[in-house]
C-alpha cells in the first residue's frame, strides 16, 4: 500500500431526488444539500492536495426533464448568494458541456466564474453541465473538420483529445459514483480508459469525508498497472 493521493478525481452526484423522499423533505432540500455537499468536497479535496475535481452535474439528456425548474432555482439563489465571488478564491472554475440551451443567467455566471482567474489556484473544478460523451465527440469531430477543411489529415488520440472539452486536463485517476447505481451515464466515456472506478450506495447529499477517505484508503491499495 502507498499513501499516493489521486491526481484527478471525478464524481457522478446522484441520489439527491432519493435523499429527499428518504427523509420526508422537499427536492429543493435535497438539492441545496447536494451543493453544500460540493462545497464541502472542494474543501476536502484542496486539503488532501488533490489538484483536479470534475463533477457531472447535469446531462444533456436531463436538462429537458420535468423538475428541471427545481435546480435552476436552487443555482439561482446561490448566484445570488456568491456577487462576490469569495468563495471561489483558490478555485479555477472549467465548464464541461454545450452551451447551448443553458438558462441565460446561470451561463452568464459560470462565464463570469471562468474569467474569475484566482491568484492563488489550489484547485481545478470541472463542472460537467448540459454534457454528454456523445454530444462532446460530435463537438469534437466538428471541430477537428473545421480546422482542417481545406487539408488533408489523419485522425488519431492525439487531435481528438486536443479538442475535447477536457483538452490539457489528465484523464482522472478516481471516479466515484455515489447512490447505487452502477453505471456511467455517458459521462466522460473517452476519458476513464484506466481510472479506478467505484460505485457506493451512498446517496449524494450523505457523502461525507469519512466515506471518501475509505474511498481513497482502497484506492492506495490498489496496484495500477494501465492495461489488462
């Protein structure tokens, strides 16, 4: 066993809808309690020194979904609580996903989030909003024809990842999904060739750092070979 901490770490937040019906609470509650579970996380992760944390925080398949009104209020009221953009400080905030169809004021602050360059950067935050592997290929193979329109080129691992959403950014080390379910959601399929990944049962607003170090403790013991 090793104490190496993961470079990169990634999360599939869910079980906050579960969370509030398991507790008798409204879906605002649940998720309000997502975020300060995030908040908390980001904390968490610049005190173990890990430098690089992406969240998939909504797909491209569920901003078309019935209670989607419900968490552009909840991200509503917390732009209104961040004007100052303190809490952001040590942060160097990246949007992963399409920008269209994004609600116009909550585009305009993750804008304003990615020019908030910080003086001092403790760590990267990906936020994987209106993304999807496939909606994020097709951006790419559009955007490589783009370049090379009027030249001939080949195809090959390196140009595809120069022009990914994740471009200059590792593939993750870690990936964690908490609330049960043990599948990607098409979320960084081109990504997690090698990474570690696991999948708990804890719904998302209960994830604490007491679960994530026992996380992190059997990541330690794993022996990463990068092949079969």
């Amino acid at each position: 066993m090793t104490n190496r901490v993961p470079k990169h770490v990634a999360f599939i937040m869910d079980g906050n809808s579960r969370w509030s019906k398991k507790n008798k609470l409204s879906k605002q509650i649940g998720y309000k309690k997502g975020i300060e579970t995030l908040e908390n996380l980001i904390n968490i992760c610049i005190n173990k020194k890990i430098k690089i944390l992406t969240v998939y925080a909504l797909s491209t398949e569920n901003i078309y979904r019935k209670d989607i009104n419900i968490l552009y209020s909840i991200i509503n009221n917390f732009i209104n609580e961040s004007k100052s953009l303190d809490r952001f400080k040590n942060i160097d905030f990246r949007l992963l996903g399409k920008r269209e169809n994004i609600n116009k004021k909550i585009l305009s602050f993750f804008d304003k989030l990615e020019k908030n360059q910080p003086s001092t950067k403790k760590i990267i935050l990906n936020l994987a909003y209106n993304y999807g592997s496939w909606s994020e290929l097709e951006n790419c193979v559009k955007k490589i024809s783009e370049l090379y329109k009027d030249k001939k080129f080949i195809i090959n691992e390196k140009k595809i990842r120069e022009n990914l959403y994740t471009k200059n950014i590792p593939d993750p080390d870690l990936l964690i999904r908490t609330g049960g379910k043990k599948r990607l959601s098409n979320f960084l399929l081109l990504q997690l060739k090698y990474t570690e990944l696991f999948f708990i049962d804890t719904l998302w607003p209960d994830f604490d750092e007491s679960v994530f170090l026992k996380i992190l403790k059997e990541y330690q013991s794993i022996n990463r070979t990068f092949g079969l």
